[in-house]
C-alpha cells in the first residue's frame, strides 16, 4: 500500500504524473534568473480566487528574489493530488515543492526535507501551533513539512439560523455571535442539546444532514463526536482500547441519533451534506465554509440564513474536527534553498491573511494568534456568518483529527476505512449490540497494527 492506502498498482498506474507535471506550463517571473528554477505543485483550490491570490503571492516572491517559477495547481478530484505525490516519490523527480494532504507527510517522511529551521523561526514569531499539526508532521522529533495556511480546513457545525430556532429550540447566533466573546455557547451546546435539536428537525422535515460513511466528512465528525465521549480505540503506543464504557457511550448515543437523520446517509458521498443544506432539506451539516460559499452564489435564500458554531461538547470536552494541508520539499529537490526560503514566506502573516481573504474565510492557518483576521468578522450574507470557524479561546474546543492519538500509521488505515462509522452502522443496520461491534473493530484493527 501507498500513501493513504492506494494500491501499489494504482500508484504504478499513475507514474506518468511525476514526469508530466514537468510539461505543465511555465509561469516565467524572470527570464535571467539568478536564484535558480523551482517547481510548485500546489493543491487547487475550491476557491477559484484562492488560486489567483497564491499566484500573485508565489510570483511576486519569485520576481523580488530572481527565481523562476513553475507554478502547477492539482487537484484532488480523482486524487490526482495523491497519484502524483507517489509517483514523485517513486520517480525520485517532478516538483521541488508539493501540497501534502493531511496523512501523507508520515507517508513520505524518508523522502522529505527536515524544516525544523523554518519550524522554529516561525514558532517564534507566530507563538503556539494547534497540537494537531505537530502529531502529523513532526517524526521522531523532526518537522518533515509545515503545516500550510491554503487548503486547511475546519468542519464545525454549520446550521440554519431560521430551522434551528424553529425547530430545534436553538439560538444560534445568541449561542455563537459574532465579534464578541458574551455568547452561550460554551455551556449549552453539548451531545445531548444536538440530539434534542435534530428530533425537532427531523419531525419538522429538517433533518441534521450527516453521513455515515468510508470518507472525509463522515470520519471526521463522527471522530470528534467520539473524542467528546472519550471514546478512543487506539492509544499513543499502539494498544486496543476499544472495550471501554466511553466507546460503548459513542455507540449508543450514534443509534439514538441515527433515529433523527435521514436513513440513507449509510450510502451518502462526501458531496451528500453540502447538497442537503444548499437545497434547503437540511437544518444543520458539519462542513467549512465552502458550502456556505455555493449557497451564496447559487440559493442566496439559504445563504442569509447559514451560521458556523462550534461542535457540541460531550464529557470529555468540545472537538473540532480539523483537516490540514502542509507545504513539503522533497529531499531530491534541486533548490531546497529557494523552497525553503518560499514556503517560510508563505506561512507569514501578511500572506496567510491575503489566502484567508481571498478564500472568502475557508483556509485556517496553524497559528492560534492568527485566528483574529478581518474576513471572518466581514464575511457575509449575513454577516460574521464564519467568524466561529476559526476555533477560538472562548469556544472552549480543541482541533482535532479523528483516530488520534494512534500511531499515525494506524490512524492513517483507520482513518481511511472509516472504521468508527463502520461500527455505528453495525450497531443501527445489523441491530448489533456496542460490544459485538467492539470485538468486530478490534480485529480489524488487530490487522492494521500487523499491516
């Protein structure tokens, strides 16, 4: 297996890219260079204007430093993201410089120039880093990539301002204002408020829209909603944790709450939840702002009425569930001097601040200190609408990714077989018991550790 667990015939399928890429059109910033060449391959954003800014931001840098710049945007639609970073890899040629998805820098981390230099200049600067990048990319006490700003992503609840207090008994906005700290939130919005706000919803024909299913925003809900529970499968070291009270918790409260959300969402795609909001069936997804974004451009009569909030707290605390992107240099890289120099420009202020704008308030950089940036509190119909989505101190939450603390190369097969919504639909579609579908998960993670 390669990477998030593709195939190795996939990745062999796929080796072409890494050469390819390099026929990808040139964007020239200086005909005589004197800092060299260097080749980006950064992550296409949803945002069409997110890669405008990068392009200026990138090319400017170029022209004040005298280095050429290849400038390639791919996708991750079909994954072409992850094809050409094991291609690379293989090939040992292509990009100086990649966007590495969440998994992918302990994936590579042989492969990868150490940045603990870049790491600590900015740590520095910009103080505290939310905990979760350093467990993705920091290997044996070295930073193997730095965690970027575009691309980086929060899914908090993102609900109906109108449904939820009609429906739902919730007042969103008195819970979670904008630009202010006075809201309720922090003590009201636990598991148990969520469920009694998806029955109304639902008798209402509202329903929260959350899948349940092998993909991103299904495992990370539901892996934050585990974590509040205190639920955890696997430890730090790599011990089954799985039968305890917490996990039996998670699991009955995941039965309750399917019985108020729609009974197909075992089937749903990663696309399900943000159709489900933008049509107007749905009064709450969890998601980043970017469904929000196609609301707005496309049934402006949902957008005025969406607002981002927290995710509910359970007994073990508030969990925000968090997926970041990171910048990387390979180690093969032909300029490692101009990437370092570039990625450590990238992740200063100003320019985290121009990716945060221009993004229309989805890309979340990793410093808690820059959660403060205008757009968020401007940001609108109606305005302030994603001033929450930043995880902020008085929301009480943490970022967290789903199957932490497992060792990554556990988490990562986790992760990507879904194994906690597996379990949910074990207990609600083959009416198992908790327990029964414990021993199930136990075994397969059994195999992940000897995988």
């Amino acid at each position: 297996m390669e990477g998030n667990g593709y195939p190795r015939r996939t990745v062999l399928r796929a080796a072409a890219l890494g050469a390819a890429a390099s026929t990808l059109p040139l964007v020239n910033v200086h005909g005589q260079s004197s800092g060299g060449r260097l080749a980006l391959g950064l992550w296409d954003h949803w945002v069409p204007a997110g890669n405008d800014a990068m392009r200026k931001i990138v090319t400017e840098w170029g022209q004040k430093n005298r280095v050429e710049i290849q400038l390639d945007f791919i996708t991750s639609v079909g994954n072409k993201n992850l094809l050409t970073i094991a291609a690379e890899s293989q090939a040992r040629q292509g990009h100086d410089m990649l966007s590495f998805p969440t998994w992918e820098v302990h994936a590579k981390q042989d492969l990868l120039e150490p940045v603990d230099d870049i790491m600590g200049r900015l740590s520095q600067k910009y103080g505290a880093l939310n905990p979760i990048v350093e467990y993705l990319a920091k290997v044996e006490g070295k930073w193997r990539a730095v965690p970027a700003i575009s691309g980086s992503q929060n899914k908090p609840a993102l609900g109906r301002i109108d449904l939820l207090k009609q429906h739902g008994g919730l007042d969103i906005q008195a819970m979670y204002p904008a630009n202010t700290t006075t809201g309720t939130g922090a003590k009201e919005w636990t598991w148990d408020a969520f469920l009694k706000a998806a029955e109304g919803c639902h008798k209402a024909g509202f329903p929260f829209g959350l899948a349940v299913g092998q993909f991103t925003d299904a495992t990370d809900w539901i892996g934050s909603m585990f974590r509040s529970f205190g639920a955890e499968l696997v430890n730090s070291k790599g011990d089954i944790t799985a039968k305890t009270d917490n996990v039996r918790a998670a699991l009955e409260y995941a039965k309750k709450l399917c019985a108020f959300i729609p009974s197909d969402v075992f089937s749903w795609d990663d696309a399900s939840n943000n159709r489900a909001l933008i049509s107007g069936k749905s009064a709450l997804i969890f998601n980043p702002p970017s469904a929000w974004a196609v609301a707005k451009r496309d049934a402006p009569q949902v957008a005025e009425h969406c607002w981002t909030f927290p995710s509910p707290a359970g007994s073990a605390g508030r969990f925000t569930p968090y997926l970041p992107y990171f910048w990387g240099i390979w180690s093969f890289s032909r300029n490692k001097g101009a990437a370092k120099a570039l990625v450590e420009y990238l992740s200063e202020r100003e320019q985290a601040e121009a990716m945060v704008a221009a993004s229309n308030g989805y890309d979340i950089p990793p410093f808690t200190s820059m959660t403060d940036f205008k757009t968020w509190e401007t940001e609108g119909p109606p305005t302030g609408v994603v001033y929450n989505y930043p995880v902020k101190p008085h929301h009480q939450a943490q970022q967290f990714i789903a199957c932490y603390p497992a060792p990554p190369e556990i988490a990562v097969q986790m992760y990507n077989q879904g194994i906690q919504a597996k379990m949910i639909a074990r207990v609600v579609q083959n009416n198992e018991t908790p327990d029964r579908a414990i021993a199930w998960a136990e075994r397969e993670m059994e195999g992940f550790k000897r995988g």
